[in-house]
C-alpha cells in the first residue's frame, strides 16, 4: 500500500519541528527507524545524509541513543559492512564520534565527582619503578 509518503520526508518533518516537539518525537522515530532497519536497512539508507542529521541532533536524548547505535551497529555487521559506502563512511564515523565523545564526558564527570566526594585513595605503588636485580 503506498500511502504518498517516504521515510525521507517523515524525518525531514520531525528535523524542522521545534526544539521541546523533536525532542518528544527523537525518542519514538529513532525506535521505530531501528524497527524497520531490521526489516530492511536499505529503506533507512534511503537518504543517509537526513537520516544522520536527525541522530545528531537526536544524540542528546537518552531516549533515541540506544535505538541510534543499533542501527550504526547494524549498519556496520550487516553483510560485513557492505553498506558502509563513501557516502554513509564520514556520516557513520562523525556519528560515532559523539558516541564516543558522550563517554568521555561522563567519565570525566564521574572522575571529578570521586575526587570531590573522596572515594579516590592514592596508590599504593611508589613513585621510583622497581626493577628486578641483575
């Protein structure tokens, strides 16, 4: 059945909405992308270049990230990365990126926050590096 309406333009609609209704929407379009990227992933790839602009200003949402990185994962396994092309390539690994970036950041923040509330002990090691006698 053929209702008139792509995916392309269902995406680019939920890009040019308001900032508190794209963040209401990232949640369910990004579980329902992955949906029928594990039907066929080729209809998400459709137009890779909006389908990644929604998952970086989707990246934020909590509710949107797992469903994002499933798809960059299915991206990358399926038939051994044969859909990796030069054009996903750069979209895939910018992605990616912020993924590994939001890590980091909460790592840092975790570090600090240890430091600040003393739950970080000093090493028990000495300075000098011990080497073994000849």
């Amino acid at each position: 059945m053929d209702t008139g309406v792509n995916l392309s333009e269902i995406i680019r609609m939920a890009l040019s909405s308001p900032s508190p209704l794209f963040t209401t929407l990232s949640g369910p379009l990004a579980r329902s992308l992955l949906g029928v990227a594990e039907v066929d992933v080729d209809l998400v790839l459709e137009e890779p270049r909006i389908l990644f602009q929604l998952f970086k200003k989707a990246i934020l949402n909590p509710e949107a990230q797992a469903s994002e990185f499933a798809i960059c994962q299915a991206l990358v396994e399926k038939d051994n990365g044969a859909l990796i092309t030069p054009k996903v390539y750069p979209l895939l690994i910018n992605l990616l990126g912020d993924f590994a970036t939001l890590g980091s950041v909460g790592a840092e923040w975790e570090q600090r926050n240890d430091v600040l509330q003393g739950r970080v002990r000093p090493s028990k090691t000495s300075e000098r590096p011990c080497y073994p006698p000849t």
